[in-house]
C-alpha cells in the first residue's frame, strides 16, 4: 500500500467541469511528474463543493488549503511553491469579500463557516467513483447497523424520531411516509428516488449525486429494507450527464463488493437498484408524474388517492423520497435519531441545503441547519449584495414559492415559518434580488415558468395560469387595467384551490407573495403606468438632462428611430412619440447626460 | 471481495482509511521543513524516511511540509504536534532519527528531548 | 361485505355504502354536483374540476366525482368557496371555447352548454381569444373540430383503455395541449378504425360523424332519383331515444312510417340481408370445416373491426369471412337484381343506410365496394342523423302511426334482428348451421351462452359429427384480447364472432350519445324481445332470401355470390 503525504483535491463536479478543472486536473499529473512528487501526492478527483463561482476549485490536504479560479497556468506554481517547498500560492487563496482577507483555509471562509454540512459532507472530500473513500467515511455502517441490529420497525422509529421531513418541498415527515408503504399490502414494492430536480437554478440533488452518490444509495437501501422492499428506481434528470455516469458507477461499485445485490450483509435483505433517465418535465417532480414516467407514459400526475405508498409504480405500493431526504438517511440511522433531532428548530429539524443564486456576493450550495436566518444565509454565507446595492427580496421555493421581503430578514428558516410568510422550503432555491428587481416582472417570470411546465391536464393550472400570465404581461407592458389586481387575487385563489397537483396549487404563489409585499409595485404599473425599479422597457422613459449635455450628437447619431433632435453644442431632445425604449442613446452618452425613469 | 458482514465492511474501511490519512487522520501532524536550506540539508530523505516509518506502523496522521521557518542552521526541522499538546520543533534530524520521534513521540507522547530545539503553546 | 359510511351534505345526514362517490351520495339526497370529464368506469380522473366541493377539514377543494366518501365526512357542496370555485373553472373552460353555439353541430345536446346553463354562467370573463386549431376532415366518417375540444379526455379514454386502438393521445403541453394523432397527422394517416366510440362520448362540437344529412336531401329532392332505404337491426331499439321515448323502445313500424314521409322510394330492412349473411357465411364456415380451410373462421359484419384487423392483426387477414357486411350486401343486392327485377335504370339508384355506426360511413366508401359496377352503398347515415332528418322534415313522431317495409325485402327474420347485439350473428349462424347440418328442426333456438354485454363469451356445442369451440367478443379491447390468444395459440376456436363497439351494434358509435351499460342493456334486452316477437327466428327460413337464391344468386357461395356479396382485405399500415 501506498501512502501519500500530500492529497490534491480537483473538483469534477458540473460546475467546476465547466469552467476547466479537468485541463487542471491533467497540468496537474503532468507537473507532479514533472517535479518528480507523482509518488508523493495524489489527485482525488472529488465531486462538488459547492462554491461553483469559485471554480475550478483545488484544495491541498492536510493542511486544506483552499486555491479558488484556478487556471492551467497556476498549476506549475502551487505544484512547486506549494507541493514542494511548503508555501501556499497566495495569490490563488481566497479572498474575502468583505474584509480582502486572504483566507487560506477551507474550513474558516465565510461562505463554509456558518454552514452545517451533513448530507454535503462529503461532497468535494471524497472521490466520488472509489467506494472506499466512502467507506473510509463510515460509508455502509447505518446500512449493516440496520440490516444486522434493527427490525424495519425499528428502522422507522428511528427516521420518525429523527423529525426528518421530506426535502423535496413539501415536507412531509419520512418516517410517517415510510410507515404507510411498510403497512400497504403487497408483495412486490418499491422505492423510488426523485432525482428529477427542475427547480430553475437549483442543484442541490445534483452536487449530491456527483459527489457522495453512495449516500444515496445506502439511504434508499435503508429505506427498502424499512418498507420491504426489494427494487428501487432513482429518477434522474437525462441532463444530468455526470450524476448518471457517477452513479452507474457508484452502483456498480456497491455490487461488487455486494452492498447492493442478494442478501446483503448475510440478512437475507435483497436490493437492487435501477436509473431512470427522465426528459426533465418539471411536473415530473410530482410523484405520480414521476412514477407515470418511469411506466414509460406521459409525465402527467394523477388524482390522489390512491397513494403512491398504497397504489405507486406498476400499481405496488411505492415510496418517494428526494435525493437530499436519501442522503440524511445513512447519517441518521448511524448516529441516531437524537443527534439528527438535536438540530434545527421545533419542527422542522437537521440541515437544509440551499442554492443561493441572484444578486448576492458568493453564490453555490448552502448546507445550513434549520433555524438560520435568512439574513445569516444572505448576508454572512452569502456575503451580501453585490456591489453593495440595497437587498430587496428573496425568491424562496423557486417557481412554486413566494418571495420574502427585508423586513422579515430575520425569519428563522424552517417549513412552517416559511408558509406562514407566504413562501415555501420548497427543494430549497434562493434567489436574492436587489433594489434593481422589479416584482411584478419577477413575478411574471415564474408564472411563466409554471404556466410552461404544466401538463395541461386539468383545468385550472392549464387556462388559469395562462390566464393570469396575460394580465401580468398586460401590466408589465402598461396595459395594465383596474380591477387587474383582483382578477389575479380571484384566480389565484381558484387555481390554488382546485388544480389537481401540487404544481397548480403552487404556480400562484410568486404573484400572491409579490401582491402581499410589494403590491405598490403593480399598482404603480396599473396606475402610474410607471415600474419602481426601471426594469420593464415599455414604462421606462429617456430624457436629456439639459444641464449635462454639450450636444456633441453621439445619441442622435445612434438613434435608430431619429427620435432625439438639437444643435450641435447645444441640448438636445428626445421625442417621447418616437422612442422606442431601446436605450442605446443613454450608452452613447459619454456625460451620463441620459437618464432611465 | 464481497462483503458479507460488519467485520468486512470494518476491514475494506482500515485500509480505505490508511489510503485516505492526508485527509482523514487522527489530528496529530508532523510537519518537514522544506525549504531550500532545508532540502539542502536533506529534508527530502528524512520526509521519506518519515513516510516510510508511519506506513510501516499504519498511523493515521497528517505528514505535511512547510517552507523556511528559519533556524536554517538546525535544519533539518521536524514539528510534531499531537492534538492538546505543545508543538514540538525537531533540529538536525536525520533519517535514523526518524524511527525514535515516531515510535517514541507520536506514538507514546513521549518527547525526544534531546533533539528538541523549541516548544510552542 | 359493504361497510356503511355516515357523512353529511350540506348538513344533511346520510348513510351510504363505502366507496361510493360524493357525487353519486349526493345525487341520493337529490343534490346534483355537476360534473362535466366524468364517465363513469371509462373516464375517472377527475381533470375538469367543475365538479369541486368543500370538505371540511381539507386544505383544497376535492373533485366529488372520484372522490369516495370517508366517514364522518362533512361535504359543502354550496359553500361561496365551492360555488365560486366551480363558476371560476367553468369560466375557464369556457373562455377559449369557441361561441358558435347556433350553427355547432352540437346545438341542442351540448353537455357543456347545457352544464353552463345550470351552473348559471352569463358572461364569459377574461378576454382570452378563442381556440383556432386545424379541422381534421381527413377521412369519411369523423370530423374532429380541435377549437371545440375542451380536454376532457373521454375520447382518449376510450379510445386507449376500452378499444386499444391507441389512435389518439394528450400531445403538447401546458395551454397547448391537444388531443392529436401520432405525428398530428389526421384520423386517416392514423391506426384509427372510426369506430365512433370517441364520439359517442365526446361532449361538445368537438367529434362528431361527417354529416352526409345534405346528400341525402339532395336525393329525396331530385325527381331523377329512386331514393332506397335500409334501415340496421340495433337502430330500431335506439332511434326513439333520439326521439324523445326511453331507452328500449321499440321503434320499427313508426320508423318506417317517418321514412316514408320524410320522401324515401322504398324502406327496407338490413334484417334481410343479415339473413343473406347468414346463408353465404354459414356455408363458408361449413366449407372451412369440412375441407380443412383456415379456422377459426372470424365475422366480418362490424366495418370497425375489420379496419382494425387489417391494422393490427394483417397475418389473420386469411381468417376473415370473404362476406361482405350486411349493408354492403343489401347495396348491391339493390343495384342488381333489384334493379333487373323492378326495371330501374340502377345509375338513377340511390342507396342510404341507417347505421349505428360511423365506420359504415367508411367502409360504404371503400372503394372496392363496387362490385354491381355502381357503388354498393350511396350514403350512410348514424341513428343520430336519422333522428335528425326526421326532425328536419317535421314529422310529428309522437303521433305516428305504424307501418311495415317495403317488399321484397322489408321482411326480416329473428336471426337477422339479433345482428344487433353482441352474440347475435353467431346465435343466428348457430340456428341455420344445426339445422343444414343435421337435417333436423331445432327445439330450442335460444343459444343464451353467446348473449349478453359480456366482453367475452365462449361456448362448445356439437354439430352433427363436429364438436365446435365458439367465442364472441364485443369491444376491440376485447377483440385484441382474443386475437393475442390466437397469435400465442393459447386460444383456440372454430368460430368467432366479433364486433368492434362495447355491446355490440346497439353500443355503436352512431348510436345516441352517451351509450351507458344501462342503456344497452335496455337496447339489447327490446332486440332479443323483438326477435321473439317475429314468426320466422331462422334466416334460411326467410322467403325473400329463398326467392332471391331462386331467382338470382342460385345458391350460397355460387358465382353471382362471390361476385356480388363476398370481399377481399388488404393490410393497413398503422
């Protein structure tokens, strides 16, 4: 065996794949050799950390030395300076945001300080395609501690007791969902796992399936042998590439070492474990969509009841967890329900993982324990607004939830606090915006999301959502009439009230949040014909500021409807009956003598 | 090898963490001055001799390296620093000295005295 | 055993057996919910939500027409939630509806404007621009009008889970979501075999048979024109029903009246030429058993499931009766020696049909089915035209005195009667084959193990040295079902009877809307009753067919035969 002394972690998660790790990666094998260390350091090829802005991320152990953007043309430098004589490549540590501080380790920069991580935990540490890294990790022990000392009865007392809920988005308590596919009859069940993520921006599930796709796998064994169930089906989205190939891998790694397969740890308990490539249907989140696509039909969800736990794929009685959900599962049965339910709020306990994205300093995946502010998360971990511009909102839920205004900053982040805010955990999307957002268009920007992903199977969610995405495009242009505010109230209400699936009963919720908080904001477009933020192009107006302009005729030259007229040297003018919004005066402008209203 | 009980997970782990000590360790650290007076002074065969050693007795540390700390005449400098403990700076070390800082201090807690050169809280 | 379940609707209490439905618990207290996708056992899915209630204790409003009542359940069905909810949906609905009420085909039995109307829906909100999607007139029997297509999915219903024709499906997504065909491409380019079950239960303009109400018209008004009728065994149980009267009603002496009034030359009766059916197929049958030919020997009366057999099923083309159906016999038995016999010039001949069904419409136009040198039949009408056309011309039914058809061959038999309905052809095979078998007159005509709304039926029966293996199927997803046994030669028979509509012809998809297993079972049970009701039950026993063996075709099977009243097939593509 050998024993290296240095270990070089190169990310491969998606992200870091994208902006060049893997040229890193090979400079990297070529350089070690180069300076003859081959023998003494080893690349782990790891999965995501999280920190995707940041990439390709490298990080040096023992010392866990962090290099951020890292290039091709780095890696000679930290091979030599670091690998060799022992000095971290400053310019190359991450700095941070706030205070410029150089911050060479991991563990101490902000965006990780105030996280939790726990179904992250492995992501970015381990190689996710060596089984043995996993195991190194305490990897398959809550699988032998459950199959070898626990009843599945025992099994699901200790997921109940956890407080676990589903991570998906609608939070419904694992064990009790566990419970009711364990007392459906049936001899033949399944256990199903939504890898179907389709929330815009959000890529929780996939850091997980790239990076630690054993955790999945152990927790949807635990789960099988909890319910009784000897097949599973992970479902995950076809353009997730990586995720696919890891865990084809992964699986097949589990095999070999007969982790999955016949009577794992000689209990007599059988599980094998099928991937389903979905086409990415947003409404294939749905369970029963889920479960129709997998049947090889349309992707569309059916009334419930029957439940899945009752009447899921093929007809057996099924059990439908998201992959975050998996993830806890191994932790909690190896640790006990007692660590997991000591974290997190009163009811809604452990970690969440969020993608923070928007308008914020550092954006990526968030592991944080339920109970953090959003102001923690958007502040510290995020590191605040860029360019320091006033925070506005935060969109939590993606398309299915609502936003949260700054005076409710301080909500500590679980479930129920959420919906009583008007938004919701939902997969767990954050998008920040700034003062520069406006809501109405914001709001018009998910409906329409929403309204293109719906099945079109029942009424509501098929001609209500496109109903109200008239009106918003109608308010967004200027159109905009009285009464329009209650007809979305109205229809909203409708559409919540009686669409068949979760996705209709949510498709309202941006506009109803943006109407609780910001609803100013529509009846100034509705009014005033006028949008707060500047944002929606046919209520902005262009006008000449007399005293800046020396009338050196750039704008007019670039107008391409001659709406600006003037002398030369002298202010000029811009004909409101003509303009047609473009903006390209205001940058001609050298003398910011342009203004947007 | 498939496996078929706890036991056998326990052992793919063993070795699965012996692979994985730069990350995962026990918290104890020796740590190899490298810099130029300390490759010149053979920092490099006392690092192997090091490795060598810790393989040999299966330790779960962290064997790291760092850059000119000065002291360049006592080189070359090996720390050890066990978790709670004071670190312990080694001057003019040689690879036969290696096995008795490993045997005696990393793994006894007991501190090579006469090739201490200096103490830190 | 049935638990009983305790509830209240709108605060009144009621005991009703479990997994009952809040609809239907409610209709008991004489509260109608309305309901508008709902077909009970073809279409459960609850997708309209117009049908929503109030639960108590429920986070949203639940669709009462799948739910089942729960114990100690409390149902609001008029809550302002509940109501407004309902108007909200119907408003929806109605909002890219297209508004040409009074010229739609189906002006009068509309079920969502008859559904608007009780709901009490006066102004149509929104603004929303009406539908404008492409008409599909691809073919001679169905015309899908895509702008009226409300989404409910009854047709793709039937279409997928009761015929398995599968030509159908939800395509697109979201507000584009359409019911289309593989590749969009129209009903002909399609595995369609226009049984017309899609329009049975479609419920707006949205499917409808192609009206050939005009053709007709024109022929009655054209002096040039002998305008010949011929009337199907199942209409006579079903046209009433068009008419006003209930389910079951005998109808066929005011029908021929009607017709008779409306302008017709001469109304005769397909029962005579089902008898001819039975001769010539009877003795085909016998021709296979007995000089080792293909069996099972499969009928070939129903145009939708011959369409379906040439679809799917191409490898057993072999096993079909050479037949022609009985209309197409009747059209050409016309154009020939009825011609020759009264003198009519058969070019000014013109041969309606009255059918409970659409894929006659079809199969009159297939344009092999021109054997008499004229095509056999001119046009098809369903009963649901039928019924029109009578009521086009004013005729006051309810006070119409009876009549009989027309000779030579208004006279039809029992056997030819029980065509009709699902087991028929082969109870009426049944009676003439024994009988030219065994040389012996029969005790009992009633062969009841072929008869009834079963999907599928089977029975062994000895003839003469033969013991005979039979089956019957109603439904093409029966059908498929058979002939999958078949291919796999887990089944085996001598003889099978298969007709392409649920209950057979008197389920047919030009039968009056909304065909419920209650309602045929009323229609089925009037044509075993008429067929009781008649003095001859067995085909060969029927003069006018002797006749026409003495005077023409010569003998069953012969020359003339084969050349007038027997078919080929060709494979279709699917």
């Amino acid at each position: 065996m050998q024993i290296y002394r240095g270990h070089v972690l190169i990310c491969a998660g998606t992200g870091c794949v994208a902006s060049g790790s893997k040229k890193v990666q090979a400079e990297m094998a070529n350089q070690l050799e180069a300076f003859n260390l081959e023998n003494d350091i080893k690349i782990v090829e790891t999965g995501c950390h999280g920190f995707c802005e940041m990439g390709p991320i490298v990080i040096v152990y023992p010392e866990g030395i962090f290099y951020c953007q890292v290039k091709m043309e780095d890696v000679k430098e930290i091979v030599e300076e670091h690998l060799l004589k022992g000095r971290p490549v400053k310019r190359l540590l991450f700095r941070d945001q706030m205070t410029e501080e150089m911050v060479p380790h991991y563990r101490d920069i902000d965006f990780y300080k105030k996280q939790n991580r726990i179904v992250l935990g492995n992501c970015g540490f381990i190689n996710p395609e060596n089984i043995k890294e996993y195991i190194a990790r305490d990897g398959y022990e809550a699988l032998a501690k459950a199959l070898t000392q626990m009843t599945p009865e025992q099994v699901i007392d200790e997921v109940k007791a956890s407080g676990l809920r589903g991570r998906g988005g609608g939070g419904f308590p694992t064990g009790l969902k566990w419970q009711f596919a364990r007392d459906a009859k049936g001899d033949k069940k399944y256990v199903i796992c939504n890898a179907d993520e389709g929330d815009p921006g959000a890529f929780m599930d996939r850091s997980v399936l790239e990076g630690d796709p054993h955790a999945l796998i152990e927790g949807m064994a635990i789960a099988a042998y909890a319910i009784g169930s000897d097949e599973g089906y992970i479902y995950v989205r076809a353009e997730y590439p990586l995720a696919i190939k890891r865990l084809q891998i992964a699986i097949a790694q589990a095999h070999e070492l007969g982790l999955l397969g016949k009577d794992i740890f000689g209990s007599g308990f059988n599980f094998k474990l099928n991937i389903k490539e979905g086409a990415g249907a947003f409404v294939c989140g749905e369970e029963t969509a889920l479960i129709a696509s997998i049947e090889g039909r349309r992707g569309e969800p059916r009334v419930r009841p029957p439940f899945p736990a009752n009447k899921g794929l093929w007809g057996k009685p099924s059990n439908v967890n998201n992959v975050e959900t998996f993830a806890n599962v191994p932790r909690i049965i190896a640790k006990g329900s007692q660590w997991y339910a000591g974290m997190g709020t009163e009811k809604s306990k452990g970690t969440k993982v969020f993608a923070l994205t928007g308008k914020v300093k550092n954006t990526g995946l968030a592991e944080v324990t339920m109970g953090l502010t959003l102001r923690e998360i958007i502040f510290e971990i995020g590191g605040g607004i860029i360019d320091d511009k006033k925070f506005k909102a935060v969109q939590i839920g993606g398309p299915s939830g609502g936003c949260i205004p700054e005076q409710l900053l301080d909500l500590p982040i679980d479930y129920d606090s959420l919906i009583s805010a008007g938004a919701m955990m939902g997969s767990g999307g954050l998008v920040v915006m700034d003062e520069d957002t406006c809501m109405v268009e914001l709001a018009r920007f998910f409906l329409n999301f929403t309204q293109m992903e719906s099945c079109g199977k029942c009424t509501p969610c098929r001609e209500g959502t496109k109903i109200m995405l008239d009106i918003l495009e109608r308010i967004t242009k200027g159109e905009g009439k009285e009464g329009d505010i209650e007809l979305l109230e109205s229809l909203a209400k409708t559409i919540k009230s009686t669409s068949l699936c979760g996705l209709g009963q949510t498709a309202p919720n941006p506009v109803l949040a943006t109407l609780r908080y910001f609803r100013d904001e529509y009846e100034a477009h509705i009014k005033e014909k006028r949008c707060p933020a500047g944002v929606c192009t046919a209520l902005a107006s262009y006008s000449i500021l007399e005293d800046k302009c020396i009338g050196c005729t750039a704008c007019a030259r670039v107008c391409p409807v001659n709406a600006i007229s003037g002398e030369v040297k002298k202010p000029h003018k811009i004909d409101p009956a003509k303009c047609i919004k473009c903006g390209a005066c205001a940058q001609a402008c050298k003398f910011n003598a342009i203004v947007k209203k | 090898m498939a496996i078929k009980t706890a036991e056998d997970l326990k052992k793919i782990k063993e070795v699965a963490l012996d692979e994985a000590t730069a990350r995962i360790n026990d918290g104890t650290q020796i740590m190899v001055g490298m810099g130029t007076c300390g490759i010149a002074a053979g920092a490099r065969d006392v690092m192997t001799a090091i490795m060598e050693e810790v393989g040999k007795r299966n330790l779960k540390i962290a064997i790291t390296w760092t850059g000119c700390i000065g002291m360049c005449e006592k080189e070359v400098l090996v720390d050890v620093l066990r978790p709670g403990e004071k670190r312990i700076t080694y001057g003019n070390v040689t690879p036969q000295i290696v096995p008795r800082i490993i045997t005696e201090h990393v793994i006894n807690g007991n501190i090579v005295e006469e090739y201490v050169v200096g103490k830190l809280d | 055993m049935t638990k009983n379940i305790n509830l209240t609707i709108n605060g009144q209490h009621l005991t009703v057996p479990e997994d009952t439905t809040i609809v239907d618990a409610a209709r008991q207290i004489g509260i109608e919910i309305p309901t508008l996708c709902h077909l009970k056992d073809t279409n459960e899915i609850g997708v309209c939500r117009v049908c929503v209630v109030e639960v108590k204790g429920a986070r949203n409003l639940i669709p009462s027409c799948i739910t089942k009542v729960t114990e100690g359940m409390e149902v609001m069905t008029n809550s302002p939630k509940a109501r407004e909810a309902r108007e909200m949906v119907m408003n929806l609905i109605l909002a890219t509806h297209p508004k040409d009420c009074l010229t739609c085909d189906r002006n009068g039995d509309c079920e969502l404007r008859t559904l608007a109307d009780k709901m009490g829906i006066k102004k149509v909100d929104f603004g929303a621009p009406v539908k404008d999607l492409p008409l599909d007139d691809s073919n001679p029997s169905i015309i899908r009008d895509q702008s009226k297509c409300i989404l409910c999915r009854r047709c793709v219903s039937v279409c997928n889970e009761v015929q398995k024709v599968s030509a159908i499906s939800m395509i697109n997504r979201g507000i584009g979501t359409t019911v289309g065909t593989a590749f969009d491409r129209g009903l002909a380019d399609s595995p369609c075999v226009f049984c017309g079950q899609c329009v049975n239960v479609c419920p707006t303009g949205a499917l409808t048979e192609r009206y050939n109400l005009r053709e007709v018209w024109d022929a009655l008004n054209d002096p040039e024109k002998h305008v010949v009728i011929q009337t199907a065994p199942a209409i006579r149980v079903s046209l009433g029903e068009e008419l006003g009267e209930e389910p079951g009603t005998i109808v066929t002496k005011k029908m021929v009246s009607a017709l008779r009034k409306v302008g017709f030359d001469k109304v005769f009766d397909t029962d005579f030429t089902a008898d001819l059916t039975i001769m010539e197929e009877g003795h085909e049958f016998l021709q296979r058993l007995t000089e080792n030919g293909k069996l099972p020997l499969l009928t070939s009366c129903s145009p939708g499931w011959v369409n379906y057999i040439e679809t799917f099923y191409p490898e057993f083309l072999d096993n079909v009766s050479s037949c022609k159906s009985p209309q197409q016999m009747f059209g050409a038995v016309i154009k020939t020696y009825y011609a020759e016999k009264f003198n009519i010039d058969p070019a000014t001949i013109y041969t309606v049909s009255a059918m409970p069904c659409t894929a006659k419409k079809y199969e009159a136009n297939r344009p092999e089915m021109n054997s008499s040198g004229y095509q056999d039949v001119d046009a098809v009408l369903t009963t649901r035209e039928l019924g029109l056309l009578i009521k086009e011309a004013g005729i006051d039914w309810k006070n119409l005195e009876d009549s009989q058809f027309d000779e030579p061959f208004g006279e039809g038999t029992g056997a030819g009667v029980i065509f009709g309905s699902s087991g028929g052809v082969m109870e009426a095979a049944l009676r003439t084959l024994s009988e030219v078998v065994t040389g012996k007159e029969l005790d009992n005509l009633d062969f009841k193990a072929v008869r009834g709304l079963e999907g599928i039926k089977e029975a062994e029966l000895t003839l003469g040295e033969h013991k005979l293996k039979v089956a019957v199927a109603n439904g093409l997803g029966n059908a498929q079902k058979i002939m999958e046994g078949l291919k796999t030669k887990e089944l085996d028979y001598h003889f099978v009877e298969i007709m392409a509509c649920p209950g057979g012809c008197i389920g047919g998809g030009g039968q009056p809307r909304l065909s419920s297993p209650e309602t045929r079972q009323k229609r089925m049970e009037a044509i075993y009753k008429a067929d009781l009701g008649l003095p001859r039950r067995k085909s060969h026993e029927n003069p006018a067919v002797q006749e026409l063996y003495k005077e023409f075709l010569k003998k069953p099977l012969g020359e003339k035969s084969h050349h007038l009243l027997h078919t080929s097939y060709t494979p279709q593509d699917i």
